[in-house]
C-alpha cells in the first residue's frame, strides 16, 4: 500500500519501504584500528574545515585592528 502511494507521487517525502531492510556485516575495528580512527578523524576534520577555521581567524584580525586603532571607543562615544 505504502510503495503504491509512494510510486504515484501521493507520498512525496522520504519513507521507509516495508521489507526493504537489510542488515550489514560489519567487522569491528581492533584496538590499532581505533587509536589510528581517532587521530586521523581529527586532522581530516580540520582539513575539511580550513576555510571556516581561516575565516574565523582573518575576522578576528580585522576586529583585533580596528580595535586597536581606537574606532570602536570613538563609535560608541559618538552614540552615547
């Protein structure tokens, strides 16, 4: 009933199909295979990310001279 609705468009978002389960052998890693996951899932997590990371730091620099130049104690005193 549920593959029908789903076949003809009445049932648009994602669903689980009856008796489409399957289940998956998976090996469980040994004590080397854990330590090497754990310090290479860190350095991957950065290398995925280094453009946030850099953007962070440049904004950070940006506000660190612009403080530093005083502009935001002159801009809040212009205001209060």
């Amino acid at each position: 009933m549920a593959v029908k609705k789903f076949k003809d468009g009445t049932i648009y978002k994602p669903v689980a199909i009856p008796n489409s389960y399957e289940r998956i052998n998976l090996k469980k890693p040994n004590l080397w295979q854990a330590i090497n996951q754990f310090v290479t899932s860190q350095v991957q997590g950065i290398a995925q990310n280094v453009d946030i990371i850099a953007f962070v730091l440049i904004l950070g620099g940006c506000i660190g001279v612009v403080h530093a130049n005083g502009a935001i104690k002159l801009g809040d005193a212009g205001f209060i």
